[in-house]
C-alpha cells in the first residue's frame, strides 16, 4: 500500500492505464516472439490430417465417386463423400440466412472448387496425394455466371434440392434460381419523389465480389472423446459459442458437451464469422475415426470457396431540388450470392443493415428492395469489414452524393453539407427505419476540409485540369469526399438474432484477494487488442490496473455465452457490459469499503481506484484492500468473494461516422491511379485507447485501398474463378499503400454505458467511396458519372482512352 | 521415395530429421522441430509470414525444401530475443509501434526486418517499405511498421555506437 | 498445396549433374533457386520425379567482366546481380531490373539461369537478355553449346534447350561505355509480373543514336526482341518522330493475352508507353 499512498493523482491515472490511454499492447509479447497459439499451431495426440477434393467446374453433375484407389494409398485412414453424410443427415447445414449449404456435394456441384470429398490421412502430405487420386465422374452442365440472367425465363434450375419451393426464409420466391426480395420504406412516396423530382439521377453502382483473405486461412480441428461423450473444436471462429451451437444442433451432441476453443485468430474481417463444410468435416470424421481431425485450407481454397463479400449490384436513384437538397432516395439491388445463401446477417436481416443506405443525409423519403439470387459462385456474402452490408450501402449513397453534385453543378462538400442530418435532430429516426444515436456531421466535415485545405485543393486541381487541356501535363487530379454513417453494435436483441439467439454479449470478472482480476468475455479478438482495451474499460470502472487485469476469450467452457466479434460489435455490445460488469464489482465494492471505513455508503465517494470519505480525505479504502476485505472482512450476511457478470442487450445500435478525403493523381498513360494524400477524420465516440484506434484506422484504410484499387474475385463465362492467389488477389504491400492521416472528433453515444461507438470498420466503410470517388472525380469535368471498381490501371486507362485522353 | 537425412543449425541449435525429400521447410520447422513462430499464409511464395533467415539472407521457408537447407545456419523468430528473455530492438519496436495486430505475419515481418538493418542499418521509410515489400500484412496498413523498423534502426544504431565509444 | 514426392541430388560438379540429368531423363528436372518451379510442384503442375539441385557446384555462379564480355553464371541470384559492382559499373540495367523482380526474399534465391531458362513469359531477364544480345551457354550429355537469347525462345515454356541440358551461364558483350539503358515495368503490385516491360540499351554518338536494342517482356508467349523498332532509332537524333515509330513498331509485334493485367489491347499500349519511357530514359542518361 506504501507506494500506492504516496502517489500523486496523476500518477494513479497513469498507473492504472484507463480508458483513454494509448497502452502498448498486452497480445504483443507472445506474438513478438512466436509464441502465438493459431490453430494450425496447435497439435494433439494421434491427430490425422483433412484434405478436400474440390470441384473443377462451376456447375455439373455428379455421375460418380470413386476413392478406391485413394483408400488403398497407405497413411490414409477414410474417404468422406455426400454418400457417408446423408445417413447422418450432416450432407447439407445450415446457412445463417436461412438456406442449406452442401457439405460434401451431392448429386450436383454447384461452384468451382466446391467441396466434393473429404480426404483423412496421417498426415497433410498423405492426404493431398490421395485427394489428387480420388475419381470423381462430372457431366458438365451450363453455368449461371451473371446474376442479371439467373431469373431469365427458362434459366436452368442451381438449387435442385430446393426446386419448386414459392416460399424461402425470407418470403416469396419468384423463380427457381430466386432467393428473396426484401423491402423496406415507403415505395409510393419514393416514387413520387423521384417523378416530381426538380432534379433527379439514376445509376447503376457495381460492388464487385472481394474475399476478405486474413494472413490466417480457416481451420479446425475436431477432437472427439468416444468415451467421454465430449467433443473439443479447435477452430478459427469469430464467433465460438454460436459455432458450439450449431455444432450441437448438427451433431445431436449436447451443448455442454462441446468445448469450442477459438486460439489466437490471424485476422478475420468477416471470414471466420460463417459455418464451413472443413469445419462440419473435421467434426464428422473426428466422429467416425475416433482420433483428432485437422483441416486448413490453402490460400486457392480460402479465397475461391469460403466466404466472398459485397456482389452488390445497386442501383440507386436521388431527387433533389434545384439548390441541392436531397427529396427522396430509391435503390434496388441484384444481391449475387452465389450457390448458397450463406450470408452471415441477423437472422431477420437477409440484406443486412443496407437500410442504412440514407447515409448521414436527412432524406425524407426512401425506398429501398434487395433481390437475392443464386448463380454458380461460391456461397457466402460476408460482412468483410464492415457491419451486416453497410460498406455497400456507403458506398451506394457516397457514389449518389457525387453524382447528384456533378449534375446539380454542385461542389460534392457542399451538397453534403447540405443535406446533413444536425446535431440538434439526434436521435435521428431514418426514412428507412435507424434510430441514429448522436453525431455531429458538419463540424466533422468542417474540421476536415479546413485540415486538408480542400477549397486550395480544388483550386489546384482546376489548374491541374488546365494544364493536362493545354497538353502541359499527363496527370489528372481527383479529389474523392467520402462523408459515412456506420450502423455497428448488433444489435438490440427486438431485431437481433443469429438462429434465433439474441445478440447481447457479456463479461464476467472475478477479482482476487490480492487485487488483480480475471474477466471473460463472448467476443474474440482476431487482433483487434480486446486483451488490452477490455482492461482499460475495467480498469477505469473498478479502479484495478489494467496491468492487473487478465482478459479470456475463445473458450466456450470458460467465457460467458456472448455472440462473438464481427459488425464492430465488440466494444459496442461487450464492452457495455465490461462497464456494466465493472459496475456491479464497483456497488459491492463501496458496501465492503463502508464496512472498512466505518462509515454509510453514502459517505464515500470514488477517486481513481479507491474509495473515500467525503470531507475526511486521509480516510480511505483502495480496490486493492476492498479486494482482500472481500474474501475475509465482510459486513455481515454479504456473501463472500467479488465476482460478477453481465449480459448486456444493447438498446440501439451505435452510429459512428467521419470524414475522409482522398487526393489521387492519375497517369493518363498507364492509368495507375497514386494516393497523393488521405485523409480519414473518425468519431468513434469515447475513445478507449488511442493507438488501438489509430491503428485499427491504419489496417481499415489499407483494406479500402485494396478494394478499390484492385480485389475482385472474377469469374469467366464458365464459372472458372479467376486469379484465386496472392499473385493475383490484390493484397497491397507496403510499397503501394499510402500513407494515412488520421484525426478525430468525439461524440459520445448517450445509450452506451461509457459512449463508445466502435471503429474498426469505419475506415473501410469510409475509405471505399473516398478511393473511388477521388478516381471518378479526376474525370468528372468530362463528364464522367461513375466507373466500375475496382480502378485498376487498365480500367481506368480505359476510361481515358473513352474520354479521349490517350495518344 | 527414399528418406533424406537432414541436419541444420536452429536457433543456434543442431537438429536433424529424416523426411521426404519434398518436405517444405517450412513444415520441417513447424512439424519435425516444433516452432511456431514461422507462419503459412499463402504458399505460392507472396505473403512472406514463413520468412525465416538462412545462411544471412531472407528466405520464404514455404518455397524451399528442407533437404535444400541442408547444413544450413538458420534464425526465426524465436532465436531473436536474449537467452535472458530480453527482447530484440526489432520486437521491441514492433510492440512500442504497434507495429501488429493478429501477430500472424509478424514472425515474418521480423525476420525481414532484421536482414533488412543487417544490410542497411539507417533506411529511409521508402527503403523500409521495399525492403519489406515482401511481406504482407492485412492489419496495420504498414505504417507503424515502417515506424517500429525506424525505432529498432535507431535503437540498434545507438547500440552500436556505444559499443564502439 | 503439398508437391509430389521426389528423389533428391545435390551434384558436386555440373558431369555429376549432367550424367543425373541423363540417367533419369524425362523425369528429372534442374533446381536452382527453386522460385519457379516449388510452386510449381506445390501446385502439382509439375511433378518431376528426380530433382537435381544445382547450388553445391560453385563454378555456376559469379559475375566476370573479360574481353569485352561479360559472362554471369546460371546459379547467381538476382541478389548478386544487385550488388555486383562489375554489373553496376558495366552493365546497370541488370541491377535495374532485378530490383523489379518479384521481392526482396526471393531475389536472395531466384536466379538468374532460373529466370531466363524455365521460359515463363512473365520472366523479366529473358527480354533483358535478348536486349543485351547475350548468349545462353549449355551443358548436355554432348558437350557444351551455345545459343542466342533472342532465338532461344520457342513458346511458352518451350526453349530451344533439350531435355538433359542445363544452363550453365550466359555471356554478352560489354555495353560500351557511357551507353544509355532503362527498364520500365508496369505491374499492379511488388510481386506480379509485368503487365508489360520494355528493355532499352542504347548508344549515342554526336547527338546521333548509333546503336539501339529493345526488348520486351510479358506481351507475347515468348520475349520479344523488337528488332525493327530499335533500328528506327538508329541513325537518328531519337527525336519525337523516331520514337513514335519505334513505339509504333515494337506495339505491332505484341501478342499478349488477356488477363487480370488487363485486356490484350490495353498491354500492346502498355508495352509502347514502357518502350518510349525506357527510350527516354536511355537517351537521357546516354553519354
């Protein structure tokens, strides 16, 4: 205690390393010096190997499977095909949306690279040889490759297995290759808006198909103890104790006898959130030999058959008056979801929260529809990044926003501020249906455009635009404003839901005699330094060190039951209940302190990480003896020990939001587009640790950058994915990447219980419309409306040879 | 096939194995000798995280077969810091940076960096970012990496000083 | 992605290799640095069943500069060539163009005779050498011949080296001095091949150009040494109506394809742009 008395407030603050500082890093020191714990890392007595056999066309017919040969390779243990699933019921699963995915296909396959067969051997290398010696008889069939044709009158039938079904999960069907329209708003009011409209555009905006691709490709592995009954998965699992769940539901084990462990997740962005068949796999075959099943797939199979994202076809339309202010909003999207429906959205949100497409903007009117439809693709639809199709829906109106400013004549900053929502109109109800929490756009948007000079900017780039007239220079200028709302946290269990389970997330902490403290929770991290910030919401709530303060994740048998980590939902959803938690610890705390002291609670109040008497400041109880108190020197008839737990159902989603701005200059020649300048302004709320932020901000921005700027998961007219490698997959190095600029304002959330928003996925939310405008704009004076993305150099050597800019 | 007897230097420790010939390095290291510092991510050569040092030169441990570093000298992640546990200035910057997040490519980009200074102990930031160009990361955008490299450039650089005052 | 197993030789001498590669013909193949051909294998579209690693036979690597040739052995890596002083005093545009090639880890183990003999397209040094003009020299169960880079080249994949030869060095004459050089690749990252690469080794004399070679990279099946559009420098000042048509020319002997760098057109412009920026760049720095 000695040198906790003598220390000056200051140095309690700094000791105890709260909310709002920039702590290094607790996960740090293992990962420094490998000692990380990824699933690949992690190795069981007598574990075997699993290894796919994978289709080779995008849509045929299985006439047969033939693994004898395979079988008799020594080292392999068994052969899995749709044939072995079907008695177990496990050849299909369920999808999140509501569908059924195929395991193991069964009379037909439906995408390139889907999954055929399983392979279990003594090893990985045994088992790729036998996959390469399972037969496997196909009869082609014609593939559906493009969405605009999968409801054609006479399109042939994917979804065998669903044939003739009128109604879906999610309503009405209306073709066979139809998944569901979804809609939302006011149809009749939209469209007179948009006929009465002074001024009115329409345009189709393209969010190409991208993989989200973490560093780590997903694994598993499955151990299942016959005798015991229990069933132990590894796995690289955003969300472990909805996969126990599921995997419960699938294999009829019950729930407590499955132990799910999410180690050490190299990055994620969505791609761990969803079910795969290695997954459903591992655990079957884990079932059948009784030993450790091990599956990792291979970057190919990672970035052509688990979870791509956005295939959004949007097709937006604004009305505005002649001065700028935005009347009413129409769009309608083809949702490409490949083979299956497998979208990881809340289970009543087919097109997740697109609804937030009004952006930051007070439109009084809007209607949106969402038709998903399969074709011969890989199943997925993930939210990479971003909340449940909130990147699409920013970047759907941020695309709007530039058009309707080039037709109205109409600098792209000043319509913005036109028609933002103000402060004074929060909470902000939507014409499609948020409740915006709190925000401060024009402040945000003027703080950026003072920091980065923009009306010095758009001088320079008129001069610019001169200059290439005159034929004095081959660069083009674009300045690209990207002005975002975020809908994160899910989510408010009254629309919530993951099959059914409402998505609250929780904390539970047990702090020790001597002070320091566990706390569990349902997320888990996949880098986002949850070990490091969930102890500075505690530490500042219960006035323990963070330093003092363990955060577990990823064990089912352990953490609280909690909805996992994707959608920025972490501190928006559990790290309101860490507050909470620290505050049920804290109420106890002060009844123990007032037993020490002597005193009535209300004679105490909190400083830092102590208790005292109000007007007598040399009377005091620090946590650090409250906590020894707790397990020997209590008031009477308390019960011992000082633990707690929370479950926390957030009341409304939060709503972070920023400014970016990007300056891009264009080699008309080659069409390379170079980042000159980028600008990202954030308002994540209370910020908990600001170089957690920054960095999360960073990563965000780099992953926009490498969206707009060349990932796409291609497909030729037969359904071959194209360029499933690094070679290919546009992954920027650090050479390519620009260089960031951050800055913040705060608006705290009123409903969060210490106001903060979340942000890892703002800046790809943001960054996206930033990029691609900025590129768009370069040729905006041309009159150019909009071009496709990704802005690879030949697509935007395209665009100049169209405008008439090359030689 | 035959097996092949192999035998290197780890970490400034001897092992040696008998593998197939096509065994990956990258996979004698983590299966036959256990590390896990050394990471797959892409297997086609491009990602950099199984970048591990041999013989003083950077190497994808993915693309080479561990019957090719035969009586080679190699160092991961793991040999950098002191017998003593004290950290390496690469690590060491790389947590004051937070030059990390998942951590998975870490091991790599550590690696990287520590041929990178070996060879140019003062780069600017556009010489750090070609000089680990090799190396992907998909969480940090790179920029407190070039910033952790600066810090262990200066911290090494200090060291080096002192030691020769 | 797990490659097929293999019988593994590290020869002491390039007979030794030379006698392994003829003992087990179709089925051996040569590994140098390995960059190509493990992933490859990993990839299992190529599954050799005797591999015969070349680094343990010294004489293959090193760079030498005698009698107005230079000669770089097959085994040097492009890490070499970028610090070779004989290569940065003599012939610079080596350096330049290592340094374009895929990224810092795997110049420390690509080579150069890896680079120019497997017959990749997308393989920078086989355009570089074909500018220089440079003579591949190979080893076989017959002896030692000698072929040209710019007639070496048959399709892709496809060269005029015989199942059981290896190459042993390349050699080429010493640029004169105060030549001018460039290479300019445009690529869409660090790592990826060139969407299209042009080589340009030029000599000026009095204002005039009096010897001109370009080459190019990744636009046909094979590099393409564009013979016509470096004598429509020739005799020249190198002033805009030369360049126009040496652009014009070497467009018009490209036949790339179609890929994710872009459609075909797009390419045979992009080799014009990389050529008359690599002319540029040579004039300007020729002495």
């Amino acid at each position: 205690m000695s040198d906790a008395a003598t220390m000056t407030l200051e140095e309690r603050e700094a000791t105890l390393g709260g909310v709002g500082t920039a702590r290094k890093r607790k996960e740090d020191v293992r990962f420094i010096q490998g000692a990380g714990n990824y699933v690949d890392d992690v190795k069981l007595p007598g574990m075997v190997f699993g290894d796919f056999v994978r289709s080779p066309y995008a849509h045929a017919r299985i006439k047969s499977i033939n693994a004898e040969v395979a079988l008799a390779v020594p080292g392999v243990k068994a052969v899995l095909t749709a044939a072995d699933l079907k008695p177990l019921n496990l050849h299909y699963m369920p999808t999140l949306a509501g569908d059924v995915q195929a395991v193991l296909a069964e009379e037909k396959v439906l995408f390139q690279n889907q999954e055929v067969a399983f392979v279990i051997a003594e090893d990985r290398y045994i088992a790729s040889d036998a996959a390469e010696l399972v037969e496997v008889d196909y009869e082609e069939l014609p593939p559906i490759v493009d969405a605009f044709k999968a409801m054609d009158e006479g399109a042939i039938c994917l979804r065998e297995d669903i044939q003739g079904k009128t109604e879906g999960a999610h309503g009405a069907r209306k073709h066979d290759n139809h998944i569901f329209t979804w809609e939302i708003g006011d149809k009749e009011g939209a469209d007179k808006a948009l006929e009465t409209g002074e001024v009115t555009v329409k345009e189709l905006v393209t969010y190409q198909r991208v993989h989200p691709s973490p560093l780590e490709t997903c694994a598993s592995i499955a151990s299942m103890d016959k005798i015991k009954g229990e069933l132990t998965l590894y796995g690289t699992f955003q969300a472990p104790h909805v996969v126990r769940t599921v995997a419960s539901l699938l294999s009829a084990i019950p729930e407590h006898k499955i132990r799910v462990i999410a180690p050490d997740i190299g990055g994620g962005f969505g791609n761990k959130v969803g079910v795969y068949p290695g997954y459903v796999c591992s655990i079957v075959a884990s079932i059948v030999l009784g030993v450790p099943v091990k599956w990792v797939e291979d970057r190919i199979e990672n970035l052509s058959a688990t979870a791509f994202a956005r295939d959004y076809h949007m097709t937006g339309e604004l009305a505005a008056t002649k001065d700028g202010k935005i009347t009413g909003l129409k769009c309608h999207v083809l949702a490409d979801h490949g083979a299956f429906d497998a979208c990881a959205d809340p289970t009543k949100w087919p097109a997740g929260f697109f609804n937030i497409c009004t952006g930051s903007y007070d439109i009084p009117v809007a209607h949106v529809s969402v038709d998903g439809v399969y074709t011969n693709k890989a199943p997925g639809g993930v939210a990479y990044r971003c909340s449940f199709r909130v990147t699409e829906a920013a970047y759907m109106i941020e695309r709007m926003m530039d058009v309707l400013a080039q037709k109205l004549e109409m600098d792209p900053a000043e319509l913005r501020l036109k028609n933002f929502v103000q402060p004074a109109q929060f909470p902000y109800n939507s014409a499609l249906g948020w409740e915006y929490d709190s925000g401060d756009y024009p402040t945000a948007m003027n703080q950026m455009m003072q920091a980065v000079d923009y009306a010095g900017l758009r001088r320079e780039q008129a001069e610019q635009r001169d200059k290439v007239a005159r034929g004095e220079s081959r660069s083009l200028m674009g300045i690209g404003v990207s002005f975002f709302t975020e809908i994160v946290g899910a989510g408010p269990s009254r629309n919530c839901d993951i099959l059914g389970v409402a998505m609250f997330d929780s904390c539970e902490i047990r702090v020790h005699p001597t002070g320091s403290a566990i706390a569990r929770l349902g997320t888990k991290s996949q880098g986002q330094a949850h070990e490091t910030t969930y102890a500075q919401i505690l530490a500042t709530e219960i006035g323990i060190p963070s330093e003092d303060i363990g955060i577990e994740e990823g064990d089912t048998d352990t953490a609280p039951y909690g909805l996992g980590t994707y959608g920025s939902r972490s501190t928006p959803v559990a790290g309101a209940a860490a507050a909470r938690v620290g505050r049920k610890i804290r109420a106890k705390a002060q009844k123990i302190a007032a037993h020490l002291l002597e005193v009535a609670e209300g004679d105490l109040e909190w400083e830092i990480d102590r208790f005292k008497v109000k007007g007598l400041p040399e009377k005091e109880a620090t946590m650090k003896e409250i906590a020894w108190a707790a397990y020997n020197n209590l008031p009477e008839g308390m019960e011992p020990g000082l633990e707690a737990v929370d479950y926390y159902d957030p009341p409304n989603m939060t709503y972070p939001f920023g400014a970016y701005l990007c300056v891009a200059d264009i080699d008309v020649d080659t069409g390379e587009t170079s980042i000159r300048r980028f600008y990202a302004l954030d308002d994540c709320g209370t910020r908990i640790n600001p170089m957690v932020i920054e960095g999360q901000v960073h990563g965000g921005l780099t992953e926009a950058f490498g969206i707009a700027m060349g990932q796409e998961i291609a497909y030729d007219e037969l359904g071959n994915v194209q360029g499933a490698s690094l070679m290919d997959y546009f992954l920027p190095t650090a050479v390519e990447t620009p260089v960031w600029e951050t800055d913040f304002t705060v608006t705290p959330s009123p409903h969060h219980p210490i106001g903060a928003k979340g942000v890892g996925e703002s800046p790809n939310v943001g960054g996206v419309p930033a990029f691609s405008n900025a590129v768009i704009d370069a040729f905006s004076h041309l009159g150019v409306k909009h071009m496709p993305m990704p802005h690879t150099a030949w697509r935007v050597w395209q665009q100049c040879k169209e405008s008439g800019l090359t030689k | 096939m035959s097996k092949q007897h192999v035998k290197m230097t780890v970490n400034g420790t001897e092992v040696e194995g008998d593998i197939e010939a096509r065994t990956l390095l990258i996979h004698f290291l983590r299966e036959n000798i256990g590390l896990t510092g050394p990471h797959i991510g892409c297997e086609t050569s491009h990602c950099g995280a199984c970048t591990v040092d041999i013989d003083g030169r950077s190497v994808k441990s993915c693309t080479l077969f561990a019957v090719q570093a035969q009586e080679s000298d190699i160092t991961t992640v793991e040999g950098m810091a002191s017998p003593d546990g004290t950290l390496h200035a690469i690590q060491e910057g790389f947590m004051q940076e937070h030059g990390l997040q998942c951590g998975f490519c870490t091991p790599g980009m550590i690696m990287r960096t520590h041929r990178l200074l070996k060879e140019n102990p003062d780069p600017t930031d556009e010489e750090i970012r070609w000089g680990i160009s090799g190396n992907l990361c998909r969480c940090t955008g790179y920029q407190n990496i070039v910033k952790a490299v600066r810090y262990a450039a200066k911290k090494l650089n200090e060291t080096t000083r002192e030691a020769a005052e | 992605m797990i490659p097929g197993d293999f019988e593994y030789y590290r020869p002491n001498s390039l007979d030794e290799a030379v006698q392994l590669l003829a003992t087990h013909g179709d089925d051996a193949r040569v590994l140098a640095g390995g960059h190509s051909l493990i992933p490859m294998m990993k990839l299992r579209l190529a599954a050799p069943e005797h591999l015969v690693d070349l680094r343990n036979i010294a004489s293959l690597s090193g760079v030498s500069e005698s009698g107005g040739d230079i000669t770089i052995g097959a085994m040097t890596t492009q890490t070499e060539l970028i610090t070779s002083t004989v290569l940065s005093e003599h012939c610079p545009i080596i350096r330049e163009t290592a340094l374009l090639i895929a990224d810092p880890q795997v110049r420390y183990c690509g080579t150069l005779g890896g680079n120019v003999a497997n017959g990749d397209p997308g393989n920078d040094m086989p355009a570089l050498m074909q500018c220089l003009g440079a003579t591949y020299i190979l080893q076989g169960p017959d002896g030692m011949r000698e072929v040209e880079a710019r007639g070496f080249y048959e399709a892709a994949y496809f060269t005029e080296m015989n199942d059981g030869e290896i190459l042993t060095a390349v050699r080429f004459p010493t640029p004169a001095a105060g030549h001018g050089y460039a290479y300019k690749k445009l690529k869409r990252k660090v790592g990826d091949y060139a969407t299209a690469a042009a080589a340009v080794l030029l000599s000026m004399k009095d204002g005039n150009c009096v010897s001109a070679s370009i080459a190019l990279t990744n636009v046909a099946d094979t590099p393409l040494y564009a013979q016509a559009a470096s004598d429509a420098l020739v005799g020249t000042t190198i002033d805009a109506a030369a360049i126009d048509e040496a652009v014009a020319l070497a467009e018009g002997i490209t036949e790339p394809a179609s890929d994710g760098r872009g459609p075909a057109e797009y390419r045979t412009k992009m080799a014009g742009v990389m050529a008359r920026r690599a002319i540029l760049e040579a004039k300007e720095r020729a002495q």
